[in-house]
C-alpha cells in the first residue's frame, strides 16, 4: 500500500513545476490552475504516504530506525514545502512568479528523493 502512496507525490508535483514553467513562459492564467490543483493532489496522497512513513518509523526496530527517520523527514519537508507552494499558489496569478517556481522545482526534488528512497527500501527488504 505504501508502494502505490508513493507513487503519486512526485508525478503531481513534477506537474506542478511543468505548468508553473508553462506559465512563467505565457502568462495563461488556466497553467496557474493546472498548478494549483495538481499541488494540491500531491498533498492529499502525500499525507498518507506521510502517516505510513510515521507508522513505519514507530514501529521500525533499532536498526533500521535512522533510515526509516530520514525517510519520513524527507517527506516532511517534502509535504511541508508543497504546503508552503499552496499557500504562494493561493495568491494572485501574476504576483506567484519567481517564488512559485522554486517552491515547485525543490518539492519535485525531495518528491523524487523521498521515491527513492522509499523503493529501494522496499525492494532490499524484499530480497533479503
């Protein structure tokens, strides 16, 4: 379950970035929209996947306790980021720009690493 949580935050947030660059080159005002609600599925899904990563950490034994910590921070600050994104988003379409796209371009990064993280996690235990 947590595998398919995960799979949602970085493909929303990697769209997000795409039409904040889409409306930074054309000034559409539906590109801040696109922009806006795709931020805003990339929290919903990345809460869960947040609250799967806490109840990992919770219940992680000692040796895996630093790798599971890293991983729920990353995806805090992931989550915190996007959050900070919707808020810059809640403003005014002309008055986003350039900061909307910095907040989108480091929340697709930690998205990708949080994925990262997260698969290769899974898949080593996997094999072990």
């Amino acid at each position: 379950m947590h595998a398919i949580l995960l799979a949602f935050p970085l493909p929303l947030f990697l769209g997000a970035l795409l039409s904040d660059l889409a409306y930074r080159s054309s000034f559409q005002i539906q590109w801040f929209n696109f922009s806006s609600w795709l931020i805003a599925g990339g929290l919903f899904v990345g809460g869960f996947a947040l609250l799967w990563a806490l109840i990992d950490l919770i219940r992680s034994g000692t040796v895996r306790r630093k790798r599971a910590a890293t991983y729920f921070l990353v995806l805090l600050v992931m989550w915190v980021l996007g959050f900070i994104n919707a808020l810059v988003h809640s403003k005014d379409a002309f008055a986003i720009m350039p900061e909307a796209l910095y907040l989108s371009s480091v929340a697709t990064i930690l998205a990708l690493v949080a994925a990262w993280m997260g698969y290769s996690g899974y898949q080593s235990r996997e094999a072990a």
